[in-house]
C-alpha cells in the first residue's frame, strides 16, 4: 500500500479509497477541489501499485494496512472516509476495525455478484481474460471514464497487476459478503448506490448498515457502477462536502440530464 498525501496544511482530514484496477490518480478530479480546504489521504491499494511486492489479498487485509498507516503516524481520528466499489469495502472494514476512527462515511456501491463456487471459477477464468485482453486492445476502454488519464491509469495496471492479484481482485468481485457480526460504528454514514446495479449492492448495503448508529441509504435514479465518483466526480465532491458539512444528501440528476 501506497500512501500518497495532498493539502496538507489543512486541519480537517478525509481518506479517500479508490476501486479495482484503479490507483490514487481515480480521484485527481476530487482532489484538485477537496485539497483546497482538506488534507487529504489517497492510498495505492496492495497489488495496485505496480513493482510492489506485497499483493492484494481481500478487503479486511487492505483495512489492516490503513488502520496500522495511520496508527504509525499518530493519526487517531478524521473527519471523513469514502470508498467506492472496492474501495467502499476496504472503508467499510476500516469502520468495522475502527467504528469511532471516522466522523463522516461516504460509501459508494457495496457490489458483489454473490456467485456461488461454480459460477465464481468460470467468472475468475473469464475476466481476467476478459481484463487483460480490454487493458491491451487500444480503443477498448478508451472513453470509459470521465478522463482520459484514468482510463491510461487503469490500463496500465490491470496489464501489469500480477495473476495472484488480479485473481484476488475478481473473488472480491465475485462474491464478498460484508460480515454480519455487531458493530456501533458512529461515523454519521452516507450509502449510495446506482438504480441500475441496485439488486447487487441491497445484500450488502442491508448488512452494513445494520452495523452503524447512524446512517442513510440512497439510490441514485439512472447510475450504474462508477458513475458517480468516477463519471460524475464534481457530483461526487459535492455530495461529499454537503455530508460532511450539515449531514444532508441532495441526489444528482440521472446520468445525461442536467
């Protein structure tokens, strides 16, 4: 894990925790706003971070790693957390190991296809054909995202990221389970989750929830995965910053209206 910092003589702190395939560039819209006012804390997952040794194994592993990061540098509480598809299961399990670290949390899209064991093999199998042959093809993923560096960043890693990883990272993909257990997590938290992938996020998001003092749950009429921090990362800043500021949550239009 690779912990890359911004604003940092800002006093309010927020930790932002990108999705799969994905660095710390996913929010370099996010954060040329969000450094202005907050020190920011952008990890590199494990195995995202091409040439490192240390692969990326689940999201409980990748929490431990940020939780300890943050211990190391005597860093006990900040004012924000937000994660978006992976990267809303390693925030996710941060507040299960930490439930006071935290005063705001923004999670995006708690998605798992819940496969069982058969269909779980031929999905890994598949998508990192699937992955690696998107990754190399030019014109393929081109376009994806709302700029053209993401789409290079993920490019290059999911090319690079080892098979161990990328394995990892597709059984994540498949079937996570946020863990049922007790929790009191008292970070004011914000769930949201696309129309168009709500039937894979309810699972999970029900689960979670049930694990936090306080927290609202919203469906963003005509979204599907990513389209929020990635596709709509002022929509997202703003979402963020109105959360984090009076606890309130003004939807965005569906994708294409304005």
């Amino acid at each position: 894990m690779e912990m890359k910092e911004f604003g940092c003589n800002n006093e309010k702190k927020i930790l932002l925790i990108h999705g799969a395939g994905a660095t710390y560039k996913m929010w370099t819209a996010q954060i040329e706003v969000l450094e202005k006012e907050y020190h920011l804390y952008v990890p590199t997952l494990n195995g995202h971070v091409i040439g490192q040794n240390k692969e990326y194994i689940a999201p409980p592993q990748e929490a431990g790693d940020i939780v300890e990061w943050f211990e190391k540098h005597d860093i006990q509480k900040i004012n924000m957390i937000a994660g978006a598809s992976l990267g809303a299961y390693v925030a996710s399990e941060v507040l299960r190991l930490r439930p006071d670290f935290a005063e705001y949390a923004l999670i995006e899209s708690l998605k798992s296809y819940h496969y069982r064991r058969f269909m779980t093999r031929i999905f890994l199998v598949l998508g990192e054909k699937m992955l690696r042959k998107a990754a190399g093809v030019e014109g393929v993923m081109d376009g994806s995202y709302q700029k053209d560096y993401i789409s290079d960043d993920m490019k290059y890693v999911l090319s690079n990221m080892t098979k161990t990883s990328l394995h990892n990272v597709l059984l994540t993909a498949a079937n996570y389970r946020v863990p049922d257990g007790e929790r009191k997590i008292t970070a004011k938290t914000l769930i949201v989750y696309g129309s168009k992938e709500e039937k894979l996020c309810k699972e999970n998001t029900e689960i979670f929830e049930k694990q936090i003092v306080e927290c609202k749950c919203h469906v963003i009429d005509g979204y599907n995965h990513g389209e929020l921090s990635i596709g709509n990362p002022m929509e997202h800043v703003k979402m963020l910053k109105m959360w984090m500021e009076n606890g309130m949550v003004e939807c965005p239009l569906p994708c294409g209206e304005s």
